[in-house]
C-alpha cells in the first residue's frame, strides 16, 4: 500500500487520486484531530453512506430505487442516533472525545424530519466516522461500522 502523507505533490495528482479511489491506503498530512468537528462530520456523513450502500448492494436485490429508499431510512439522523447509542459503551475515551466534539458543535439549522437531540447525535457520530477514516483507522472504522450495520439489519 502506498502512502501520501509525506509526498502532498502526488497526493493531488491524478494518479494520487486514483490511488485513494482504488483503494490504497491515504494518509492526511494534517492532524485530523485538529479538523473542526464539522469537517470531520462532513468526510464522516459521506464514509457512512458509503458503508450502507456498500452493505445493501452486497445484501439486497432491490431495484436502484428500493436501494435509495433503504439507504435513506439507515442514514437518516433518527437511524445514525440509534447506531451510536448501540455502539456507545463501546468507545474508547478518544472516540467518545470526537463524538462530544461533534455532537456539541454549532449547527445552525436541523432538517424538519429530525429532533435537534437526534441531529446532534447524528453528527456527533459522523464526526467520529470521520476521524477515524482521516486518521487511518481502518480497522476500528470497519469494526464499528460492522456493528452499527449490523445491528440495523436486525
């Protein structure tokens, strides 16, 4: 696997980013603990929805549109506030610093189909989703995101 932290020229060509989409392994140059919270839920949101998309094409036959629909009801604040909790007595005091950090940001405005409490859940979770992708946390990544998508399949 290759790694771009020290070599930001490559990281931003082409060929560095077909890197990244192909899989390899990309690694920030800056500290993503030091990201704002919502940055982090930004890159976070856009992880996640890759992971149930990902999960539902490998699980489901549903057409394209059953697919969105599906994808919607697991990703949605309601959902994510419900996969954190799950997973909740399982972080460590770092994750549940990045979770608090999200969580506690200033929103500004919350989408009339969710609470504020599970809006600010749910970005308190993508920020931890974040972190860990921009940190190269793989392992932890999927073995969060393994408990989180499985527990919505039950």
């Amino acid at each position: 696997m290759m790694e771009y932290a020290n070599n930001t020229e490559k990281a931003n060509t082409a060929e560095g980013i077909e890197a990244r989409l192909m899989g390899e392994a990309f690694a920030m140059t800056a500290d993503p603990a030091q990201l704002a919270p919502l940055s982090l839920a930004y890159m976070g949101d856009t992880v996640y929805d890759l992971f149930v998309r990902t999960m539902l094409l490998e699980t489901t036959t549903l057409t394209v549109h059953g697919l969105h629909q599906r994808a919607a009801k697991l990703v949605c604040a309601k959902a994510q506030a419900a996969a954190f909790r799950a997973i909740e007595p399982l972080l460590s005091e770092k994750e549940l610093s990045v979770y608090k950090r999200g969580r506690n940001s200033h929103i500004g405005t919350v989408p009339k189909s969710a609470s504020i409490m599970d809006y600010r859940t749910a970005t308190g979770l993508e920020a931890l989703i974040g972190f860990l992708y921009l940190s190269g946390e793989n392992e932890r990544l999927n073995e969060i995101m393994r408990l989180i998508l499985s527990e919505s399949a039950e």
